[in-house]
C-alpha cells in the first residue's frame, strides 16, 4: 500500500502516568510521524518509537497540528492505544474459500463481520491465520527486513491441486516455495490444516503432515507446529460447496491416523528416538473438537507441551480444566453467604469435559451452579463450541428456565470490547428479555469470582 493511503494513528487510549499522559496526549489525539516517517501500522510505530530520541508529529482532536520532541529511555513505551493496528488499511483476501467462516453468515449484520482479512500484520501481532497468497513482493521483502517471525499460516494442503480447490487460488499452490522461503531465511510459521472431508483427508492429509514435518527440524524450525481442525459449517453456507460435516466415526478416523503420524516422527532411522536437536518439539497437534466430537477424553495436560497452538483449540480446553483445579484448591474451605443459584451456559461441544467443573463449584456450601450447555440453532449445529453461541441461541433455549440468581457468560462468545454476540444482540437486550442478571466472565479467576459473589461486572435486566 502507498503513503498515500496512510493515515494518521488515531489514539482511543492514554496509559495513566505514562509518558504520553505526563505530555497531556487525550484520545482523540493521533500521531501523524514519528521521526519525520509515516508508520503505516503498528509495526512501523513501535519499531520507529524504540529510539531513546523521538521527534513526533501530532494532530489533536481540534484539527491543530504540534510538533513534540521526547527523550525516554530505550524501548520505553509512550502508552498510548490505537483504534487500529493498521494505519493504511486492512489488506484484503481474494481466496473463496469455502469452508470460511465469513462465507457462512448470514446478511444484515454488522460490517465487520463481513470483512476478510489475509494480512501479515495481523498474523504477526495477533496470531491470525493468512494464506501468503495475497502477499505482494514489497510485503515478502518487508518480512525479511523486520524478522517478522513467527506468522500463523492457513496451509490446509501441500499438493498444489488440492490447495488450489480448497483457496479457489491459482497461486495458492506455491505453499511449499513459499514456506522453504521462511526457511532460508531462518523464520518461522506456524501452521494450520482444515480438513474438509472428501478433500483433503485420507492420503492428502497424510501428504500434507509429513511435507510439513519436514520444515520441522533444527534450532530454528521454518515449521514451528501444525495444528490440524476439522471444518466447521453453517446452514448459510453456499450450497454448492462440496462439504461434508465432520462425523463422530471421522473424527476418530482422523485421531487415529494423526496420532500413528505423530508417533512415526517421533521415532528416527530404524525405529530409534529422534535426537533432541533436531526437533524442539511435537510438531503436530489436533484441536480439541476433534476429541469433543469424537466423544473421547482429551489428552492429558503433559501431551501439550507448552500449548504452541493453543490459540487454534489446541489444549484450550485441558488448560482452562487444569487452571480451575488450581484456583479452586486455594479457595478452601470456602462458604457462600447468602444462597447462590446460576446457571453457567456453555456449547454443548464441552459440556463433558466441564462437568468436572461444575460439580467442584457445587461442593461450595450455598453455591449452586448449573451448567446449560447449548448447541446453535442460528448457525444449524448439533455440536457447539462456547464463542459461536448466540443471543438468539440463548433466548430460546433458556426463556421461561429458572435462571435463579442470573447468568455466567463466558466473554468469548461476545466482541472483543463490546457487549455484543455475533448475531448482533446486545447484552443489555438478552438481560432485558431473559429478566436476569448477566455477569459476562473471562477465564478461570472471573469465572470462580463470578461465581461466589466477588465484585465483577454485570449486565442488569
């Protein structure tokens, strides 16, 4: 993208007693240059801002323009937010994939929803997953430049033809240049697979896991890990779409042949033990819907290492059960005053794995917590994870139910910093119908909290 099209860094938060908040910098404020160069996003500015001697061009709120000079030690933050980690813009996907999740939606809802992003920014600051194919060679040459490493990589397939059916790509089948690329370079990815039954299941995925597990090796992996997912659809989905819903009796036909995949690479010449250096770790991983799904119990906590993939499903789930247990041991003995009644609502995808859980919360004298556990009805799933679950979804399924005393919301089926569901339902307006409170949690210390009656947030009716 061109200078042209950058603009200036519009500020929504000032740190308290940073640098910026001593300077009076408010939101509203945004910075224009830092050292005389536009940053087109978050990048450029926190690379252009590590200097020990800043000359930043601003525009207040007003329209008026200041120029201001600061000397902070090296690699001090200033302590400002932005609106946007892209000062220039989002670069834009032109796959047509048809498993993608936005191709899934309905009409009508909020606009960004509908966007699809494949940016290498957002990758490298966020862990998102792009293809590569929509890089220009500006945008390869700048990943060298600033070490942008590790970058998450939607790689679903290595044979050339299976990758250009699944992206609707011509140049989706490059992954394998592409990723030899980072290689050299000594960068890294991360990667992940989709399977799409009937397309790149069976002997493809057993291509793609070994093609992949070949980056795997040395200090510096190209290929740092795979996780393999099984798709997800919709009842929105085009119906020309050639996919197929991932069953229980495929689900563990794809455990298995991972897991004798896993154990194929784990092992070297003649049966023996791969050396230690020539792999840092596991190399392939599969998402905890594959066990929900399955119906089989999740791995143990010491089968994820150090959760390289977590923020693809991988381990999520036995973390979250693992960070419980260790909460709760410090919450004994423990009695709530007065008598608690809430129902905590869940995707019916992890209600085996949580009842656990619940039946832990309910040893608590005065503590009662039942667990609903809902599939979608908006998106036409038998089997739920958490974050899909919709206003719409609740409504119906828990509208005239003995909410006692309210709701435990899990905060990931809402938008990131605000109240909001996917379906475009306020918070506000599912309390307002269900008449009960809603105190929207995060994690296992809000969740615990929530739960006994410690100060948290809350959405009254």
């Amino acid at each position: 993208m061109s200078e042209l099209s950058t603009r200036p860094a519009l500020i929504t938060k000032v740190i308290p007693d940073s640098i910026c908040a001593e300077m009076g910098f408010e939101p509203g404020d945004s910075i224009v240059a830092v050292n005389g160069q536009k940053p087109r996003d978050l990048i450029d500015y926190q690379f252009l801002c590590a200097d020990e001697f800043l000359e930043l061009e601003v525009l207040d709120a007003k329209g008026k323009t200041h120029k201001l000079e600061i000397e902070k030690e090296y690699d001090e933050d200033l302590g400002v937010e932005f609106e946007t980690a892209l000062f220039d813009g989002l670069i834009q996907c032109n796959n047509r994939c048809p498993f993608c999740f936005i191709d899934q939606q309905p009409p009508g809802k909020r606009e960004t929803l509908y966007l699809k992003d494949d940016d290498y920014r957002l990758s490298f600051l966020y862990g998102s997953y792009l293809t590569l194919t929509n890089l220009t060679q500006k945008e390869w040459d700048r990943i060298e430049q600033m070490r942008l490493s590790p970058l998450y990589v939607s790689v679903h397939a290595t044979e050339s033809e299976v990758r250009i059916r699944l992206l609707k790509n011509l140049r989706a089948g490059k992954i394998l240049e592409q990723i030899k690329w980072f290689q050299e370079r000594r960068l890294q990815i991360h990667a992940q697979v989709v399977v799409c039954p009937g397309i790149n299941d069976g002997e493809h995925l057993e291509r793609t896991l070994l093609d992949l597990a070949k980056f795997h090796s040395g200090n510096m992996p190209a290929v740092a890990s795979v996780a393999v997912v099984p798709v997800g659809l919709t009842r929105f989905r085009p119906p020309e779409d050639e996919l197929i819903a991932v069953t229980a009796e495929k689900a563990r036909e794809v455990i298995e042949q991972v897991q004798k995949i896993q154990v194929l690479l784990s092992k070297g010449k003649g049966g023996q033990k791969a050396k230690k250096q020539n792999s840092k770790s596991r190399c392939i991983w599969l998402a905890d819907e594959w066990f929900l799904i399955a119906g089989l119990d999740l791995p143990s906590a010491a089968d994820y290492e150090d959760y390289p993939q977590i923020g693809n499903g991988v381990g999520s789930i036995r973390q979250f059960i693992q960070q419980f247990e260790t909460a709760f041991e410090k919450l004994q003995p423990m009695q709530v005053e007065p008598d608690r009644k809430l129902v905590w609502v869940v995707g019916n995808a992890v209600e085996k794995a949580f009842e656990p859980i619940v039946q832990q919360l309910n040893q608590i004298p005065g503590l009662s917590v039942n667990m609903a556990a809902l599939c979608s009805h908006y998106w036409g799933q038998t089997i739920t994870v958490t974050g899909l679950l919709t206003g719409q979804d609740l409504l119906e399924a828990l509208q005239g139910r003995d909410l006692g005393d309210g709701i435990l919301l899990p905060s990931v089926m809402l938008k990131q910093g605000e109240p909001r569901f996917l379906d475009d339902m306020t918070l506000e307006q599912l309390a307002s119908s269900l008449k009960t409170r809603i105190l929207p949690v995060s994690g296992v210390e809000e969740l615990i909290s929530a739960a006994i009656g410690l100060a948290t947030a809350e959405v009254e009716l």
